[in-house]
C-alpha cells in the first residue's frame, strides 16, 4: 500500500490511477513539492524543459502573450491535472506560459531524473505518450468546435470538459474556479457574450453564477446541451 501524502489525491485522476504500480511510486519518490503564490508563473513560452507537474491544489493557467501584449488562454487545469510533458519528449523549450491561480502547490517531476528512469524502463515511454495522445485528441476538439459551433455551445462543451477535469475525474466537480473573462478568453469570445450565455443556462437551471466561480447545478442537463 502506498503510504505517500498525496498518493490517494492523485489516484482521483485517471491518467495517474491507471498507471502501473511501479511508475506511480517512482514518480512519486522522484518528485518534490513546489508552491506558487498567486499570479507567480511556474514557467515561461522559450524556457528550457524542468520536468513533469501535477496539480494538487489550486489552478494553473496555461496560455500565452504575443509581443503585441494579447492573450491567449487555453486552459486553466486544477488538480489532479498533470502537464509539460510535451518538453520531455522532445527536449525543446516551453511552448506556453504556466502561471498559478491563487495559492497553489504542485508535485515536480524534474526532467533529468525522470529521463534517467525512462533510459533504464523504457517501456514506461508508452504511458507518458498515453497522457500527451490524449491532450492531443482534446486539442482537435477544442480546434473544430472553435470553427463549427455557435457561441453557446462552444460555452457548453467548455464548462462540462472543465467540470470533468478535461477527462481526468469522475464524478465531476460541482463548483470551478474561473470567472467569467477567463472562460471568454478560452473560446475566444467577448467577456459580454459569454455573460450572457452563462446567465441564459443560469434561468434554465443548469448553473448558478458567483463571484469568479461557476457552480454547476444541472451536470446531466449540462451534458444533454452537449449532445445536441
């Protein structure tokens, strides 16, 4: 039995649970704690690789800023959420900026020490290519439906892969951190807009707004819009 703090948390995420029992604990005995406070980025687009992150606690926001000062939000991942490996791959610089969300703690992998564990268990590679496969698959989503779809259901088929940790938990989660100019920059949307196609799911019964946070009400209503 794995007696690690926060083994059990990340035993919440499918990726990590699904994992073998030999990678999970290695990872674990390789990682270490690291804190942000908030707004303090973790690392920066250009910046060498340093490893693997999960969330524990808090959120972390994933985007970029052009030189013109303009941002592009893609993600803001809350726990038990893993990333960066795209970087362990391939040994090239961060493609996106990751910056905390109010207090959070996080658990590093550091690059060198997870490439030497590759090196001596290279059929490990497979899971690591497993996690990175499946961003990949929500990334083509997120790009047609960005294309397709009406405004609405764009906001529909965001809130409710938010709410499901972007395929990382079951159940879902009632309450998300994110106000509402954050969701706006996600689908490239005005902040007015998607104001008004929360407070439009809000009299149907599906959510209920408060201040920087969204509480589902409805999730299986919510899941029916997506379907449609």
């Amino acid at each position: 039995m794995n007696t690690h703090p926060w083994h059990a948390h990340l035993m919440t995420g499918h990726w990590y649970s699904h994992l073998p029992a030999e990678l999970q604990n290695s990872l674990l005995e390789m990682s270490r704690l690291r804190r942000l406070s908030p707004g303090q980025r973790l690392f920066k687009r250009g910046d060498p690789p340093c490893g693997v992150y999960a969330v524990l606690e808090g959120a972390v926001r994933i985007g970029a800023v052009s030189e013109q000062g303009k941002e592009a939000l893609l993600s803001v991942v809350e726990p038990p959420y893993w990333f960066g490996e795209i970087s362990l791959f391939d040994g090239q610089p961060r493609t996106h900026d990751a910056q905390g969300v109010g207090q959070c703690t996080l658990l590093h992998v550091p690059q060198a020490g997870l490439l030497a564990f590759l090196e001596e268990q290279p059929g490990y590679w497979r899971q690591l290519a497993l996690l990175m496969s499946h961003k990949l698959r929500l990334t083509f989503v997120n790009l047609e439906h960005l294309s397709l779809m009406p405004a609405p259901a764009r906001v529909v088929h965001r809130l409710l892969m938010i709410a499901e940790g972007y395929g990382e938990i079951e159940p879902a989660r009632r309450v998300l951190q994110l106000p509402q100019d954050q969701l706006a920059l996600m689908l490239s949307l005005s902040r007015q807009t998607t104001n008004q196609i929360l407070k439009d799911l809000q009299g149907q019964g599906i959510l209920q707004l408060g201040y920087g946070e969204i509480e589902i009400l409805d999730i299986q209503g919510l899941r029916r819009l997506a379907s449609t």
